[in-house]
C-alpha cells in the first residue's frame, strides 16, 4: 500500500533495463529459456547453486546428512560385495545337492539381508532429510536475494528472466532439489559399487585365454573391459538420442509457468471479465498457452519414446549378457556353477555402475533443464545490481533536513527520455508541490525514479537526511494479514496503538471497521474500491511521514471521500511536504506550486550508450558511471 523510501541512497538501485535482456516472448518453439544461460555452462551453474548452499543457514545439516548418506551408501557397498560372495557357497550348495550346506547358506542370507534392509531404511530417512534441507537453502537463498530493496521489480522489468518468479523459486527449485537428491545419491552409489565390483570382476577373468588358430591370446580382466565396452556404448547411444530432451524439459518448465499465470490472472479478475461477458476470450487465450504446454509435452513424448528405444532394449539384453561374457570360463572349467553366478553378479554390479548414466538419462535431462532454469534466475538476482554502462543514472545524495532539491532531473525510458522543465526545484517541508504533464508523459516513471526503483537518467535527487519519506502509489497494495497490519505495513503491527489505528479509521469515515482491528482477511477483496482508498490514506495518516510522494492517488477518490482526504493533507498533515504527480482540482486549493515534465526530445533511449564525460550533457557530473 506505501513503500517506504529504499535505505540504499546513496547507491541507486540498478540492474537490466528492458530491451536490454532476452525478450519477454519466447520464440515458438519455447526456447526463450534454454538460450538464456547458453553462455552458462554446467559446471558454473553447478558450482553456483553449491555456493548458494554452502552459504545458507542449514550448511551443517546438509554436511552432517551428506557425510551420513556416505557412510550408509558405503556400507551397502560392502553388504552387497559380501552378498555377491554368497552366490557361490550357495549355489554350489545347490548343484552338489548339499543339504546341510544349502540351509546354512540361507541363514548366512537372512543376516547379510536383514543388514541391507536396515541400511536401506536408514538411507531412505537420510535421503529424503537432505531434500528437504536442500530445497530449504535454496528456496530461502533465492527469496532472500529476489526480496532485496527493489531488486524484484528490476527484474521484472528484465525481459523474460523477470516472468513467473514464483515457479522458478517455488515448482523448479522443489523439483531441482529431489532430482538433485536423487541423482547425487544414485551418482554415489554407483561409484562405490564400481570401485567395490570391479576388483572382484578383474580377479574372476584376469587369467582368461582365448584360443584361436592354435594359438592363445590372454586378455587381463576381460570382463572388466567387456563391461566397459557394453556400457560405454549404451552411454554414448542414449546421449546421441536424448540431447534434445535437456531444451524441450526447460520449454516445458516456461510453458507450464505461462499456463498457471494464465489461470491466476483470470481468478484474480474474474469479476471483471464476468461483467465484460468475456469468459470466451479468456477462454482462448487459457487454450492458447494449454496448447502451448501439449506441443512441449509431445516432444518430450517423442524424445522420450526414441530413448526408451536405446535404455529398454540394452535393458533386455543385459539379461544375458553377464552369461554370455561368462560362459567361456564356466566351459573351460575355470568357473564352477556357484562361481559363474558369482561372476555374472559382479559383471552385473560393474555394468550397473557404468550404466547410471543411461538408466537415468530422461532424469538427468529434466535435471538439467531445472537446473538451468534455478541457476539463470539466480544469476539474474544476483547481477540485477551490477552497473551498466549503456545509459546513465540519476544520482542521489543526501542533504539538509527539511529540504528536498531535484536538480536537472531528465528519465530515459524505452520510448524517449522525459524530463523536468524547471532545471532546479528546491522543496521545502510543508510544501505542497504539484506536478503535471500531458498523457503519456511518463508522470509514473517520475514517480519511479524519486523512489529510487528507476534509476536510469541523469540529474541529481538531493533528499533530506534523517527524514522519514512515504511514497503512494496510484494502485494500493494491502498484505494479508489483520487490519492492524495492513494499516501499520510496512512497519510491525504492534508499532502503533489501538487508539492511533482507530483515530485514523474514524479520521477516514471508516468507523465500521474499528472491531475487526485484529480479524485476519484479504481486504483488497473484503472492502469496496471506495474503502479500500480510504484506508491507504488512513494508513499515511497513522505514519505521519515528514515527506509524502503520491501517483495519482487522488484521481480515483469518489467525490464523497475528496474533501476529507484534502482535509487531512491539510490539516492532519500540515507538517508533511507533499509532491503530488497527477492532474489537480481548481477548487481543492491544496497546491500552490505547479512542475511540469515534459518530453525530452534530446534526452536518450533507453539503451542508447551515454556520451563520452568531455562532451557536454544535462547535469552530466551528476551522472553517476
């Protein structure tokens, strides 16, 4: 409802201007998204949500869950060599027809099983435990970066980057978290099971012959290379198949933001586009960005079939193929049954390992694209505060109490730059200063740039230090939460009495509302359009800022409610200087001083590169670089 003056003034809020990032309509194939990290490789983005990690609150618990989930993954490990080591009491057990030996083995299997299960158990707990923590790191280091003093409206006006924040920080970091879970623990296991088997593999074929043309040729662990060679190739095959998935997942991810936007905007307005009768146009335009969604999901349909050709079918085949790389030992006699089991359930373990990629490629791919989704908004948070070059900025200063001074104040904006007519405005408190424009004029961005949220320019904004500064804007914003809150925000609650919040209320004509001081609500559904601007200026009331900053917030007041608010200015807040952008009402007699912003017709671009510091500009030394 008020925003308080940024702390930072001496630092102008900067960051991407529009036009200067990617744009806000992807192409039509979706892929908007996957080329804007495309100068971001896997290892920076990786690296990136590592430190991001490592950085939050919960740092000790992801070390204490990771270290936890190592030592569990590697006494599995050793629990499944010794397992594999069974297979070949056991099952000569079995072709010796040895009874007594059979049962003996099954005991030793219900100890080796029961020890599993429980590492299993524990592994599951420890697993999902880090999820839930990694999801908590990123998620508060994501809100906490996107929530800096004016950093999430840069970024919403930074082209594509700046759409749908909340599936970025609330659907993709979740689903990046689990993946990454999964994926880490699975990469993990993997690796100790490799490292553990292929040892045993090497030992069972490191004396092998082959015999041709009456010679012998001896190949050290051949099984070994064997399973490199079978795993290597189904890696190589599914990667070459399923690349597209990477780009088509992220295509996916942005079209099923634009849907679910889509579907929060019509419920937002739905009172407004049932009165217009416009529920078939809505209805086109939600049909539209479904279509969207169902084109990215058939090609994840097609790309995911063409994998399913590579994984299932090197999947069927690894049925025999452990026997099949065995089976010339076992026929020499080298191996007995029980130690051609025990062969085939180590190639098995060694081609397993080798074959993480492949059995999770489809993941790794939707992994990947979440990623890039996670870490581009990241770095879009992060750099929205990094000064460019191309165009100029307003500087800020501080100066006297009482004094509020605009010097050579000029905006650029995408379609022209405006500016102040008069060069040097010096406002005293108490002051009350109109200042207006013709249509179009850009009185919003003025609005902005006092605010210190649009900082590309040039001039000089000399504010006065230690005085407290409310601005309003023209659209009022009310939190959820209690009356208290709404008429305190943005201060605590509890920062003002019952008797001051019920003052400002009667103040406003809003009497009725006095009992529900504490009763939670949506009150910019609950209130009239009528109240609610009542209750934003009971809000100013109850603040008493030094300085007031308005954006035609007197426009929309209905004609009953004018002559109080214009009695509180005056009376009420007889102290607080107040700049008014907007149009003014002759009999109001509230202003007795009149600005004008004009356009610009030498002013730049947004976008357009400032000129060199020798060349003469408006207030260029109050150009900050």
């Amino acid at each position: 409802m008020i925003i308080k003056r940024p702390d930072d003034v001496n630092t102008p809020p900067t960051g991407v201007p529009p036009g200067h990032g990617p744009t806000a309509s992807p192409d039509a194939d979706g892929s908007s998204d996957f080329d804007e990290g495309a100068d971001s490789g896997l290892v920076a983005q990786v690296g990136m949500m590592l430190r991001a990690s490592w950085a939050s609150p919960v740092r000790g618990a992801l070390v204490a869950l990771s270290l936890g989930t190592f030592l569990v993954v590697a006494a599995t490990a050793y629990g499944q060599i010794k397992l594999n080591t069974w297979n070949q009491p056991f099952y000569d057990a079995l072709s010796h027809k040895n009874l007594h030996e059979f049962w003996r083995q099954l005991g030793v299997f219900g100890v080796i099983a029961g020890a599993l299960l429980t590492l299993n158990v524990g592994q599951r707990w420890l697993v999902e435990t880090l999820k839930l923590k990694l999801r908590e790191g990123l998620v508060r280091d994501l809100v906490q970066g996107w929530m800096a003093p004016g950093r999430a409206f840069r970024l919403a006006h930074a082209g594509a980057m700046g759409v749908n924040p909340d599936q970025r920080m609330h659907e993709d970091a979740r689903h990046l978290t689990e993946l990454s879970g999964d994926l880490g623990v699975g990469l993990l296991q993997a690796s100790i099971l490799l490292a553990s088997f292929i040892s045993v593999l090497w030992g069972l074929s490191s004396n092998f012959a082959f015999h041709a043309a009456g010679r012998s040729f001896v190949i050290p662990g051949y099984m070994v290379w064997a399973a490199v060679l079978y795993s290597g190739s189904a890696s190589l095959l599914s990667y070459w198949v399923g690349r597209s998935l990477i780009r088509n997942n992220a295509n996916r991810y942005a079209r099923e933001a634009d849907l679910r936007f889509s579907l929060v905007r019509v419920n937002e307005h739905i009172d407004s586009i049932a009165l217009a009768r416009a529920e078939p146009d809505e209805e086109r335009r939600i049909d539209h960005d479904l279509g969207a969604v169902l084109r990215a999901m058939r090609l994840l349909v097609t790309g995911n079939t063409r994998l399913t050709w590579v994984t299932a079918g090197y999947g069927w085949f690894t049925l025999v193929a452990p026997i099949l790389v065995a089976a010339p030992l076992y026929f020499e006699g080298t191996l007995t049954f029980g130690g051609l089991m025990m062969a085939s359930g180590a190639f098995m373990q060694v081609q397993s390992s080798l074959r993480w990629f492949v059995d999770n490629f489809s993941t790794l791919a939707d992994w990947r694209a979440t990623l890039l989704r996670v870490a581009n908004f990241r770095r879009a948070v992060i750099t929205s505060d990094v000064l460019h070059d191309t165009t100029g900025r307003i500087e800020f200063t501080e100066g006297k109490p009482g004094i509020l001074i605009l010097d050579d104040i000029a905006i650029a904006s995408p379609a022209g730059g405006v500016k102040l007519k008069e060069p040097h405005v010096e406002m005293q408190s108490r002051e009350r200063v109109l200042v207006v424009g013709q249509s179009g004029t850009g009185k919003t961005l003025l609005f902005r740039a006092l605010a210190g949220l649009w900082p590309w320019g040039s001039g000089r904004v000399t504010r006065p230090e230690g005085d407290s500064m409310l601005f309003m804007p023209r659209t009022q914003y009310f939190p959820p939460g209690t009356l208290r809150e709404v008429l305190a925000y943005p201060a605590t609650a509890n920062a003002f009495t019952d008797e001051a919040c019920l003052h400002a209320l009667a103040r406003l004509g809003l009497e009725r509302l006095g009992p529900m001081l504490d009763a939670p609500g949506r009150w910019d559904l609950t209130l009239t359009e009528g109240e609610q601007h009542s209750l934003a200026f009971a809000s100013v009331l109850l603040h008493a800022p030094r300085w007031l900053i308005m954006d035609e917030a007197l426009e929309a007041l209905e004609d009953e409610q004018r002559p109080k608010v214009i009695e509180l200015l005056s009376k009420d807040l007889a102290e607080t200087g107040i700049l008014y952008i907007g149009r003014a009402v002759e009999q109001d007699g509230l202003f007795k001083r009149v600005l004008h912003l004009e356009d610009d017709a030498e002013g730049l671009k947004l976008g357009e590169k400032k000129p060199p510091a020798d060349t003469p500009t408006l207030a260029a030394a109050s150009v900050s670089a």
